[in-house]
C-alpha cells in the first residue's frame, strides 16, 4: 500500500467514525478479530494493505445501508 492510499485510508476511516488522529492510529495499532487476529498495520506491513481496504469499505457499506436489519442480543 502506497503511502497516499494509507492516507486515504486513514482520513476514510477517520470521517466515518468520527474519530480524532490519535484514536485512529490506535485503530491501526490495534488487535482486531476480524483481520485474524493482526493489526491493521500488521496487514499492510504484510503486502495486504487491499485486504484491509475491502474489510473498512465492507464495514461503511454495511453501517450505511438504509434498511439494515440489526440483530437483538
């Protein structure tokens, strides 16, 4: 992942949660289950910047959709 397309990221990631720069580089930094355990930068540290890419469109997309059902717990 090129250094531009990290920043677009970033800054995609940023405005969709409404989060200040320090929360989203913990983002970053942080274990998430749904990459298999690895931190975002891991993955792209890893060549699979594109694998992270799809999984925050995938999210946005989901949470952006009208007429999401959402599930009780």
């Amino acid at each position: 992942m090129k250094l531009l397309e990290f920043c677009k990221l970033f800054k995609k990631i940023q405005r969709h949660m409404k989060w200040d720069e320090a929360t989203t580089f913990y983002w970053f930094d942080a274990i998430n289950p749904n990459l298999g355990q690895a931190s975002p930068m891991h993955m792209i540290a890893l060549g699979r910047g594109h694998k992270v890419l799809s999984f925050v469109d995938a999210q946005i997309d989901l949470s952006s959709a009208p007429n999401r059902k959402r599930v009780k717990k």
